[in-house]
C-alpha cells in the first residue's frame, strides 16, 4: 500500500513539472519558436536601409478589483506576465528600430481617476520597456481616453493625461524614409456629417500636409480603423495625405484591407448622388492603400489567437508584413486545470479511502 502511494505520488509529482516545462518553455521551443522564425526569415535584412517595425496591439492591463479576490490577483499576475515575458521575446527575435504601442494600455474604460490611470501608465512602462536607441510610438485608444461612456470632462483630462505621459495624440513623427501620422479616429467614428466637426478633421489633415517631409513612405497610424470612420471622411484623409499603408489596432483580431480612392469616391457618389469635391487621383495614378489590423497581444482580452505585428519597409516604399503568433494562454491554463482536478480527485479518494481504514 505504501509503495503504490509512493509511485502514485511521484507520477503526479513529474507530470506536474512536465506540464509546467511544457506550458511554460517547450511549447514556444517546439512550435511557435520555429513559426516566429519563418515569418522573420520573410522579411528583409534589417541592414540595406529596411525599418524594422514591432507593433503591440491592445494590452489592456487589467485590474485585480473587478474580480473575486484571489481569481482577480491571479488573472492581473498571469496576463502581467504573459504579456512582458512574450514581448522580450519579440524584442530580442525582431530587433526593431520602431515599437508602435497601437492604444488601449489600459483594459477598462471607467478608469476615470486620475492617479489610476497614472498607476496603470506606470505598470506599462515597466512592463513594456524600450531600450535606448529604438523609437517607441504611443497611440491612444478609445479605453485610454475614458471610453465611450464617459463624461466630457473626463476624457479631456484622460487626454491631458496621456499626451503629457507617453506624447500628442495626434502627430508627425519621422523616421529615416518614413512619415508616420498618428490620428485619433474616436471623433469622427460615428458620427454624421458637421461642418464644425469635418472642418476640423481637414484643418488638422491640412496642417500634416503642409509639414515639410524627408519621409518619402507615408503610414498612418490610429488605433480605430480607417474603415470605421465615415466615409466622407475616409475620403478626405486619403485625398489629403496620400498614405501608403494604414495599421490599426481596436478589433483583437488579425485583418487586412485594400482601400481604392476611385471606387471609394464612386460608391459615395452613388449612394449621396452628388460628386465628392476634390481630386480622386494624385499625380502618381490612383491612390491606393494597403491597411493592416494587428491582433491584439493579450490572452485576457477573451480573444483566442494573439501575436505581435512586424513589418519591414525599404527606402523604395516596399513593406513586407508578418504575425509572430503566440501561445494559447487559454489552452494553458486548461491543463493546469485538468491536472489540480486529477490531483484533488486522487487526494480525496486517499483521504476516503484512509477512513475506511480507521472505522
């Protein structure tokens, strides 16, 4: 009895580390190491004048309080470490000269305290570290900004809050041959047509335009996609600036659009049944732009697939895209599951077992 309560005890005790090892290390090794290594043998050298770009998409932090006490401070510690420990490994495998956090650092929308939000900026930080000499990028997303629910009030102090914590949330940032504009959809998503509201858009839009550039290749940058915003205004900022390429955070999930001017103006036209002012054709031909939505790259989102985006753009304006695709946490954790089950079972038949032997 004593020797099979011995074996039954070793078993479980080296099938728990397998199941650790293998969760925790071999499983990346195994299989995902090797995906991460042919999406990044796609893309060209990081030498040859190529900008290498990571994009993080959508970490919402999340808080222990909205959960009972022990669930809540597990679910915050595991995503926390999931999260750091899968963007140093992107760190290390990508090399790149660009991070772009894509919004929604913060993973409620009534974080509305100002101290919070500073708190939750702090843990982003830490977590998401940048080393000196790669530029890092911050774009606001709707839950950054109070959400959709907030007061006014609220999101203009949020707004403060982030541009004096991380940078503008609408900007031009340059580097080498490329010009990034960073653009704050969120008030223009659904809106109807205004006069006050669109003239504003095109002051800003216009303001971008006229800066001089040595950025030949024009990416734009926002954390809602440009599909989401109306059309007249969709319209407008490619008219305007002529982008290139488009990256958008929001949905979680992986996605890719062709934006086309002329069959954008011409489907506008038919359903307003009147002409959009302006020139649908640059001097170039046709503008066309490619838009990639990048994944989120947390697990606690409820989401089941999560990567990190990497893209690589040459001085001729070529990119090349790739998704390091990550483990599924939740897989994970339905192991650890299933294995404390088996436990806590065999624990209890030993326990009713021992006093049948005492009656």
């Amino acid at each position: 009895m004593m020797r099979s309560s011995t074996v039954a005890n070793s078993i479980f005790i080296i099938s728990g580390f397998l199941v650790v090892a293998y969760n925790e290390h071999f499983e990346f090794a195994s299989h995902h190491g090797i995906q991460w290594t042919t999406a990044l043998d796609s893309l060209p050298d990081r030498s040859d004048g190529n900008v290498r770009l990571l994009f993080v998409a959508d970490p919402q932090l999340k808080r222990s309080s909205n959960q009972p006490l022990l669930l809540g401070s597990f679910m915050k510690w595991d995503a926390d470490r999931y999260l750091t420990k899968y963007f140093r490994l992107a760190m290390s495998a990508v090399k790149p000269h660009v991070v772009i956090f894509m919004g929604d650092f913060v993973g409620e929308d009534n974080v509305a305290n100002g101290d919070e939000f500073l708190s939750y900026a702090d843990r982003f930080k830490a977590m998401f570290s940048v080393p000196d000499g790669v530029l890092p990028i911050f774009i606001a997303g709707d839950k950054d900004l109070g959400g959709g629910d907030q007061e006014r009030a609220v999101k203009m102090e949020r707004a403060e809050q982030f541009e004096n914590y991380f940078s503008p949330i609408n900007e031009i940032i340059e580097y080498k041959h490329i010009r990034f504009y960073k653009i704050d959809f969120l008030p223009y998503l659904h809106a109807i047509p205004e006069p006050k509201l669109d003239t504003k858009l095109q002051k800003l839009l216009t303001k971008f335009n006229s800066m001089p550039s040595e950025g030949e290749t024009r990416v734009l940058l926002s954390h809602h996609a440009i599909s989401d915003i109306m059309l007249h205004r969709h319209i407008t900022i490619m008219q305007t600036l002529h982008p290139s390429y488009a990256f958008s955070g929001h949905s979680h999930d992986s996605g890719f659009v062709v934006h086309d001017l002329q069959k954008l103006m011409k489907f506008f036209n038919n359903i307003m049944n009147k002409p959009k002012q302006g020139n649908d054709v640059d001097p170039r031909g046709n503008i066309k732009m490619d838009e990639y939505k990048v994944p989120t790259c947390n697990y606690a989102t409820g989401v089941p697939n999560t990567a990190y985006g990497v893209a690589s753009i040459g001085t001729d304006g070529e990119l090349h895209y790739a998704l390091l695709w990550l483990p599924s946490r939740f897989r994970q954790l339905r192991c650890y599951m299933f294995y404390l089950i088996a436990v806590g079972l065999y624990t209890l038949w030993k326990w009713c077992r021992r006093r049948r032997q005492y009656r």
